[in-house]
C-alpha cells in the first residue's frame, strides 16, 4: 500500500509539472505569435520608409540638377 501512495503522489506532482509547462508552452507560443507579427507590422514600415528616403533622394538630385542649371545660365 505505500507504494501506492507514493506511486499516487508521483503522478499527482508529475501532473502538476505537465500543467506548468502546458501552461509554459501557450504563453510562449502568443509571445511568439505577437512577435511575429510586429516583426512583420516592423518590416513594413522599414521598406514605406526605404521607399520614402529613395524618393526624397532623387527629389533632392532633382533640385541640385536644376540649381546647376540655373547656375551655368546665369
């Protein structure tokens, strides 16, 4: 009989252990899932803004190359 108990009292705390790490196992896999997706939302934003730059970079050649121009006919 007391192994019984203590074969019941294993099982019992194994249990526990098995819920703890369930419980583990979900709340890691929603960090997961959040970062996963501000790592997407973060890349989107980083290539808006990749985008943007180039633009205001030719904008900017843009307006050197009509200085220059307005330079050499003055």
């Amino acid at each position: 009989m007391p192994q019984t108990a203590a074969a019941l009292t294993d099982l019992v705390d194994i249990s526990g252990r098995l819920d703890r790490l369930l419980d583990i196992v979900h709340r890691l896999s929603e960090e997961n899932r959040s970062l996963r997706t501000s790592q997407e939302q973060l890349n989107a934003e980083r290539q808006s803004l990749l985008v943007k730059n180039e633009q205001a970079r030719s904008r900017v050649e843009a307006m050197i190359v009509r200085l220059r121009s307005l330079e050499n006919n003055a």
